[in-house]
C-alpha cells in the first residue's frame, strides 16, 4: 500500500510505515498505490493491476510523494511546465513552473523565470523565487546563490540564516557543511560558526561522525572536532558507509574501517560504496558484489553494476541492463536497454525506444 504520509510503498500486511511511523490503514480499506503509467507519449496513473486510475493526458510524471504528484505539460510558446496533481487526479497545483523538485518537508524547490524558490502544499510561495541557485532543504537550510554569485543558507521561512559570502557551500548532512573560500575546503554548522577552518584542498561530507578530507594532495579523515582521526595517506577516499569507507592507493580500490585499518584489501580495479551489505567491485573488467567482510558474495560476471536499492541492484549484462537479488538471482531479466536503481519499488528502465516504470517483480507499466 502506499503511506499517505510520506508516499512510501509499504508491505500491505504492515501496520505502521517503516518509514516515517504513519498509522496505516487495514482491511478492505487500504490505500490505493497510484503509479506513473505511460500510454504513447501521455502519461497517467495505474493500480499495480494497471486500472487507469488517472488518465494519461500529461507529458511527464513522476510517483507520489504523500498525496501529491509532479506532472508536465506542454503548453505551446511556453515549452514543458510542472505542476502537481493530488490522488484524485485533480491539478492540485497549476503547471506554471518551469522545473519543480518532489516534496520534502512540506517544501518543494520551483523555478519560474530563471529564478528558484520553494511552494508549499497549497502552492502558495512560500519563499519567493529570487535566487540563481537554490538546493532542496536538508536539515532545515537551503543553499543558495546570493549577491555577487556567493552561496550561503536560508531556513525554512526564507530567513538568511548563514550569510551569502561562500564561494561553493554544500547542503548540511550531520549538523556540518562543506564551504569553500578561496579555493579552500572547511565546514560551518548550523549558527553560520566556521566549525573546521577552510583549510583543506578538497572534502567530503561528513558521515559515521567522519568527513574525508584532502592534504597535499593525499586524503585522510577528520571529526567533527577537526582533529586528523586517519592519517592523509591515500590518493583518493569515499564517505564512510555501513562503517566502511572505500580508498584508492597506486590505482586500486579497497576499504577500511573508521580506525583506519584496512578491512578489505585495496586490491580491486574499482568499487563503491556499501549499501545494503554489498558493495561492487571489479575485477578484469567484470564487476560483481562482496560483502562488508570482504568475501565474494555475487561474482564478477557482469559488464557493469550499480549498489543495491530496495533489495535489487541494476547490472548489465552484454549490453543489457537488468536486476539481481542479494543472493545473485536475476530477479529481473536483463533485457532493458537503459534502467535506473530502484526507489520505493519502482524504477525507471526503457526497452526498444520505450521507457516507463517497472516494479520490482518487473510489471511494466507502459503501453506502446
């Protein structure tokens, strides 16, 4: 079923949504899962029997987040606009933006006239469309363009909350955000107080209470007190993810924990980030998966493979793309010409010139 609250999918024998907690519906009055469903080239909404449930006039569409959903339509002189439609089909909100972001936290990003601001649920402007440039909220600040082509952050009243004086800034994650001066790397927390000074030839966010950072040319990490927990050693490092970071040293991939000890051997071409227990890897021109202790876990057979979403992984096989399980099944034939990881089972993939959604039983919903 879908979670009226925040729009995630949901076993149907759930009673609370994993994701946000939401008191669910039960019974014979379970909650409709509404799903982009393309008929030609005009898109609608389907029921996972595919029962238009509303009909496919717009140009684009995108799945519910809650009970709204971001459509397009072409509209002559005026080129594709966005607006958003509630569950009963209804234009909740008019398609006059020129691009528009899926709701989060109440807000949504619009541009309208090379400028961005954010809309409410009602579609009132919340925060007038001023800025150059402008990022969804996360942790309660947006970045965005100020005078004279400086960043900085407003708060979810569109208050300049940290001054616009940032040569780059990135969005918060754990409490810190990366800012750039001068071609310098640091962070500021959440009072606009330069937490770690802009010193640092590059970093990352911060994650598992560590951030990557680079030194001379060799990356290594610090806390969020700035202290140098793991010594700048390597020629490239990843984020700390599910306790393990990947880094690179004379061209290979490998990993370590967050006391800097090697875990998995930097012995691999290349690899990513671990994600549901798996990250993966290549090996002479295959990729597969290990698992967090480093042991083959899905061999390296394919041409490509990308991390592991809602319990399936995107993988190519001599040009074609389709999905594996955690155990290495192709739990989706690779039969697809392009396809996108999962998100809250449904993924985007095109076959012959055709593109739509498919779930993750591989149900297309699309019709030529």
């Amino acid at each position: 079923m879908l979670c009226p609250n925040c729009g995630k999918m949901t076993p149907d024998d759930f009673a609370l949504c994993p994701g946000c907690g939401t008191k669910l519906s039960s019974g014979n009055s379970k909650v409709t899962v509404l799903i982009p469903y393309r008929k030609g080239h005009k898109w609608g909404f389907c029921d996972r029997d595919r029962k238009t449930m509303v009909q496919a006039v717009y140009d684009g569409a995108r799945p519910f987040t809650g009970s709204l959903a971001r459509v397009d339509l072409l509209t002559g002189n005026a080129g594709r606009k966005v607006g958003f439609i509630d569950t009963e089909g209804n234009m909740a909100i008019p398609a006059i933006y020129d691009n528009a972001d899926d709701f989060c936290g109440g807000l949504a990003r619009v541009k309208r006239d090379g400028r961005y601001g954010f809309i409410d649920t009602k579609g009132d402007m919340a925060i007038p469309a001023v800025y150059d440039g402008a990022d969804a909220f996360a942790e309660g600040f947006s970045r965005v363009i100020g005078p004279s082509d400086k960043w900085g952050f407003i708060d979810t009243k569109g208050d300049m909350a940290i001054p616009a004086v940032y040569d780059a800034a990135l969005p918060f994650k754990d409490g810190l955000a990366r800012v750039n001066l001068k071609g310098k790397w640091g962070f500021v927390d959440v009072t606009g107080k330069m937490a770690i000074p802009t010193i640092y030839d590059g970093a990352g966010d911060f994650s598992e209470s560590l951030a990557h950072v680079n030194v001379w040319g060799k990356w290594g990490f610090i806390d969020a007190g700035g202290n140098m927990v793991i010594a700048a050693a390597y020629d490239y490092a990843d984020d700390f993810s599910e306790s393990l970071a990947r880094v690179e040293l004379n061209d290979k991939r490998g990993f370590i924990d967050a006391g800097g000890n090697v875990a998995i051997a930097v012995a691999y071409d290349d690899a990513t980030a671990f994600c549901e227990g798996l990250a993966t890897v290549e090996l002479d021109g295959k990729w597969g998966f290990i698992d967090t202790k480093g042991n083959i876990a899905i061999p390296a057979v394919y041409d490509h493979a990308v991390a592991f979403c809602d319990g399936l992984a995107n993988v190519d096989l001599n040009g074609k793309w389709g999905y594996v399980d955690a155990t290495g099944n192709m739990a989706i034939p690779a039969v697809y010409d392009h396809a996108v990881a999962f998100c809250d089972g449904l993924a985007l993939a095109e076959v012959e010139g055709q593109c739509g959604y498919i779930d993750a039983e591989g149900t297309q919903y699309w019709e030529v």
